[in-house]
C-alpha cells in the first residue's frame, strides 16, 4: 500500500497511450478508494529493447573504459578509424561523466568481444546524445577489436 494522496482514479486507458496523462480518468486528486486498492504494474523483462545504449566496459570507473553500444540484442564495440576527442566529449556528455580528458583508440582498456557495431563515427562534439553522431551503417566496418575505441572522461 502507498502512502500520502491519490492522484489517479478511474483510469480508461485503451492500451496504445504512451502516457498515463493521455488516459480519460476523473479529475486529478478526486477519487472514490483508498490505498488497499493502489495500482502496480508488472513489466516483462523481454530483452526486446530495439533502443541503442551506451556504455564504457574495462575501465578503472564507470567514466573510462572501451565504448560499447547494444544493438540488434548484443553489446558489440565502436572501431576507432576517425576517433578523437570530438567523439570522445559527446560520450562523455552522453553518460553525464563530465568533459573527456582522452579518447584513447588501439584497443587501451582491452579486446572487446562480439559485434564491432559502428565505423568512421563523426561526430562534431556539440551532440548531446551519442547515437546523434554520424556512422556508417550498423555492423560495417574494417576494424577487429584491436582497434575498439575507448574514451578518459573527467
């Protein structure tokens, strides 16, 4: 049971909404229960997230490491033909690590394994987001894991 208000009640929610503000309800904080009748949800954990993500693998802390990006169900890495501190800022900027420091290639936190995902990444360095840069097509490239691309932030 929660606690404190209850700001939702008689929610018609048809199933295609991407919001719970989108859903007919009764006018916020009127209801008619009380918190033994409070809402949950369960969510499957399908692995089905098609979303790309982020990560730095092999570091010393959680704002150094090699590059990985999921993709496609598998986390595979970024080659580092073209890699410099332009790219390294916006992962940086992505993960919220601060400003980077380096954008060391030639593999410096270890061999990935799996996929190489991405190539000739280009980025301008003003990107918030990583998966904003420019790249070759996912999964094309002519790199091995002796060329993942990793970044130093602050």
């Amino acid at each position: 049971e929660g606690s404190g208000p209850i700001w939702l009640d008689g929610l018609r929610c048809v199933g295609n909404e991407s919001h719970l503000s989108q859903c007919p309800a009764k006018p916020w904080g009127q209801h008619t229960c009380n918190h033994v009748e409070d809402a949950g949800v369960v969510c499957s954990a399908s692995g089905l997230d098609t979303s790309p993500r982020l990560r730095l693998s092999n570091g010393p802390d959680r704002c150094s490491g090699r590059v990985e990006v999921f993709h496609n169900n598998l986390w595979g890495t970024v080659c580092d033909d073209t890699w410099d501190l332009r790219h390294a800022q916006v992962v940086c900027r992505h993960l919220g690590c601060g400003r980077a420091l380096g954008a060391p290639g030639g593999a410096r936190y270890g061999h990935g394994t799996g996929p190489i995902w991405l190539d000739e990444v280009t980025c301008t360095g003003r990107e918030s987001d990583f998966f904003r840069c420019g790249t070759n097509t996912w999964g094309v490239h002519n790199c091995h894991h002796g060329e993942d691309a990793s970044v130093v932030c602050a």
